[in-house]
C-alpha cells in the first residue's frame, strides 16, 4: 500500500526525510495499537541472526497484527523501531529499506529508531511499535471541494442537456397537486 487516508507533512523548513515522515495529520477513526512485534514464529522462537532478519519477521508480525486488527500498513500513523544492533541497523540501512517496503510499501509515517541496550527477550535484536488510525468509512467517502464542484458541474450539464426533461410538462404539474 502506498497511499494512505493521513495527509502527510513535510515542511520545506525542515531537511528532507527519508524513510520517514516529519508529520503526519491523522483523519478521525478507530485507533489501533501494535504492542513490540519481534522476530517471533507462532510457536515462540525468534527467527533470524542478523538485523535484517530479525526486522524482516518482526515487520512481518506487525502487519499481521495489523490486518488482525482490520487496519493496513497505510492507516499507519506512528512507529518506532527498537534495536540492540544500532551500528549493524546503521550499516544495513538500504537493505532494511527495501524489507520495509515489502511490507509497507513506499508509504512514510512518521517513525524513529533508538539504539536500546536489550529488549525484554534476550535473542531480540529488534522490536517493531506502531499506531494505525482506520479512517471512519464517512470521513473516507466525503470529497474533496474540487471533486463536489465537478460533481455539482457534472449534474448541471446533465439537467441543462434534457437528461431529466423527457418528462411532459403537464404530467409534472399533475404529481406537484396543480
């Protein structure tokens, strides 16, 4: 997924991000919360040796989280990657790039990584958090100004062409009570 219903916010002030977004402005919906998504297999044991595999599986994880939850990886508004191997993150940093995408897709929220001492479980190089907003279905089917004025314009046209004017005058004014 590449797209998102957040309208994302990257000041011309600031540098350019990348892989991240500066700001994001959530539209109103259900909250969903990830708790710390590991290199984990359902049946417990952490999966991978290096950073790239640990995160690999543990973004994995949290788009199935996700999806559980009836969220998507673009109804995500907030992540933090946690990890025990900052340097070997640093070093592998276009390959997790490109992990990152095959789960999220080229989509950017704001996130951040902090380099941690040790995690909860002791084989866990990496901890993936996030937070998803799935937009209410009537804030996703409203239209923006210029979508509602062609639509307006569209109807116009159709009334002015006679879509609606086959009708014989004197049969309107029987339904209207004259």
């Amino acid at each position: 997924m590449d797209r998102t219903p957040h309208k994302i916010i990257n000041p011309l002030s600031l540098a350019e991000p990348v892989g991240y977004a500066h700001a994001l402005m959530v539209t109103p919906g259900r909250t969903v919360q990830i708790g710390g998504q590991t290199a984990r297999r359902p049946d417990g044991a952490v999966v991978g040796e290096s950073v790239v595999q640990q995160f690999d599986q543990a973004l994995a994880n949290a788009v199935e989280a996700l999806r559980a939850a009836g969220a998507e990886p673009g109804h995500v508004v907030s992540m933090q990657v946690y990890t025990t191997a900052i340097r070997a993150y640093r070093v592998n940093l276009r390959t997790l790039g490109s992990v990152y995408r095959r789960h999220m897709g080229r989509y950017y929220p704001p996130m951040s990584v902090v380099g941690v001492t040790d995690l909860l479980d002791p084989a866990a190089l990496v901890e993936v958090v996030c937070t998803a907003v799935v937009p209410d279905m009537r804030d996703a089917d409203t239209l923006d100004d210029e979508e509602a004025w062609e639509l307006v314009e569209e109807i116009d046209e159709s009334l002015v062409a006679g879509r609606f004017g086959d009708r014989e005058p004197a049969a309107e004014h029987q339904r209207s009570g004259s």
